[in-house]
C-alpha cells in the first residue's frame, strides 16, 4: 500500500505495511491538514483514532511513518527531535510503526510550520 504526502514545497510517497493503523488510515484518504514541526520531525493530524500496536517504539529509522496515538496524528521524523539522544530520531512516546518513506526523508525539512499537507493514495 502507498499514500501520497502533498506540501507546498513538493510530495513524498510513502509504502504502508499492512496493520490495523495503516488499514484505518486508507480508509480515511483523502484528507488534509496542517503541518506542525518538532525538531527534524513534521506531524500532522489525521481523522483516525488508534491503539497502540505490538511492536510500538519510540526510537525510529529517519523516514518512518509513524502514528501518534496520543495525537490521533502521523509523525514523520527524518532526524534528531528535542528529545533525541545524539543523532537518533526519538518521538515523544511509542508510536505504532506504519511503513516507510520512499526517497530522501530530508525533504520533509521544506515544510513549515502550518503548511496544507494532503495526503491520498499513490
């Protein structure tokens, strides 16, 4: 499964393992929504609500798509956040781990705080 990441500056595509998350984030695109960001992570609200699943983490690959319980948000880290330790990409808590970004996670640093990002499938 892919999804599309439009932002002003360009769009990312990312590839989607199949877990109840993913399952409830294509049933919920298209949507939009504005970004925030935190450190080298971009975060965006979504209209799904989830639990966190088996293999949750906090410390993460740069260009995992990731899912904020919490925040009923995705998370997009592609360096350190203010909680990293040295050059990891460390969330605030567990996230359930979706997929991964396709390309160069780097370009996600183009976006802004409060940049219209849209996400469909690819």
């Amino acid at each position: 499964m892919k999804i599309r990441i439009a932002f002003p500056e360009g769009e990312i595509v990312a590839r989607l393992d199949d877990t109840p998350t993913t399952q409830a984030l294509i049933a919920a695109i298209p949507f939009e929504a504005s970004a925030s960001t935190w450190g080298e992570e971009v975060y965006f609200s979504t209209p799904v609500t989830a639990k966190l699943e088996a293999d949750a983490r906090e410390v993460v690959e740069p260009g995992t798509v990731c899912f904020w319980v919490q925040g009923n948000a995705l998370a997009l880290p592609y360096g350190p956040t203010p909680v990293s330790h040295a050059e990891e990409c460390r969330l605030v808590t567990q996230v359930n781990i979706l997929g991964m970004l396709e390309g160069d996670a780097q370009q996600l640093a183009a976006i802004k705080d409060g940049d219209a990002i849209r996400v469909s499938a690819a």
